[in-house]
C-alpha cells in the first residue's frame, strides 16, 4: 500500500511488475538469453472482471447478479532488460490498454458459442487458448483483517490450483502476501528462486523513488 502511493499506481500493477522483473532475472540466472532484450515479453492470462450490472441494493429481484461476471485475457508481461520504475510503466501501459481494448467482450462472446458446441469442442478451443500462453496469473486481495474458521484464527491461507500450463498465485491476506508456484518440474527447475526473486523485486519498490523514464519499446 505504501508503494501504491508513493509510486502512484495499482497494487496489482507493482505485483504484476515484481513477477515480470523476477521472471527476468530467473531467465537470466540460467542463462536465456532472451530475457536481455528490452522487447521481451511473455504471454500470461489474467482473470478480467466486469462492472456489476446494479448495485447491491437493486438486486433483490435478481440474486443471480451477485455472482461473479468474468472472463480471461491474454497479458504480456514486461520480462525485458528493464529498471523497475520502466517494468512499472510498462506494466500501467498495458494493464491501460486492456481495460479500453474489446478483449474481454470478444473471449466471453466466444466463451458462450463454445459452451453450446459440446465437449469436444471446448476441450479442443481450451487446449489452443492455453498452448499460446506461458502461465496463468491471479492476484487476489484476500480478507484485510484476520477471520475466524468455526472460532479457530486463520493464521494465513495458500492458494493454488493445478492447471494445464505454469499458475502464478498471488494472495494478500491480513497485512501480507502469498505467492505460490505451480510449474513443470522438467522445466523450471528452481521455482524457490523466482519466489526469492519476487521478493527482491517488492523490496526494490519500497526503496525507489517515482520518476519519468523512457519506455519506448
């Protein structure tokens, strides 16, 4: 929060930078190469909201408007050779322009017609949409205050879930954040690390200052 501020962004965009920048100096650490060029990016999908259609007061008539409304979208993490206030910018560009893009109406258009097609097809158009993609990545605010579990305090909550491609996991819960990792096994070989490196990166925001830095590319 105190970054949020200082920084004058989202706390999802701070952790949606930590993660690029970790990933970055992971790629680097085992020696990609890719991972040196200021363009580089990675393809992520992220969980994408939309508005309630009223307001809590005005569905009393419709309970069903209380459920959740969303669908997935397709991010590019900033992963390039960048400073963390450039990863930031870059990350507030493109979380910016998802939010004005038509992305999230077209996929929960999609979503429907494949739904009435059968099982053979949503198999088959969910094993393409996940096979361009390099993870799945949700960062969830969870509970500010610590709750109770039948009068037992929950001293903190992990979330995870298995998927057919890297789950990226992040929950904050009573003043502190989890990440946890579901990756291959075969090929990263070291998924402790990129949650050290998670961490640097946060550690980095606390100490940097908001500036101005070019992020033409």
């Amino acid at each position: 929060k105190e970054c949020q501020k200082k920084l004058n962004c989202t706390v999802n965009d701070i952790v949606v930078s930590a993660m690029a920048g970790a990933i970055q100096a992971y790629m680097k650490n085992h020696g990609c190469t890719y991972a040196n060029q200021s363009s580089a990016r990675m393809r992520a999908i992220i969980p994408y909201a939309f508005p309630p259609k009223a307001r809590k007061g005005e569905m009393d008539h419709d309970p069903k408007d209380l459920g959740n409304n969303f669908t997935f979208v397709s991010m590019r993490l900033p992963i390039g050779n960048h400073t963390p206030i450039q990863r930031l910018q870059l990350t507030q560009k493109i979380t910016s322009n998802l939010k004005r893009s038509p992305e999230a109406i077209i996929v929960k258009a999609i979503n429907v017609i494949v739904g009435m097609l059968g099982p053979a097809v949503q198999r088959k158009t969910l094993y393409d949409y996940m096979s361009r993609q390099s993870m799945v990545f949700t960062n969830i605010p969870g509970p500010i205050e610590r709750i109770k579990c039948m009068g037992i305090p929950v001293n903190s909550i992990v979330f995870a879930c298995p998927n057919l491609i890297n789950q990226v996991s992040v929950m904050s819960y009573a003043g502190n954040m989890r990440l946890t990792l579901v990756t291959d096994p075969n090929v990263v070989t070291n998924a402790e690390e990129i949650v050290d490196l998670f961490v640097e990166q946060m550690d980095l925001f606390k100490t940097t200052e908001p500036t101005i830095e070019s992020t033409d590319v």
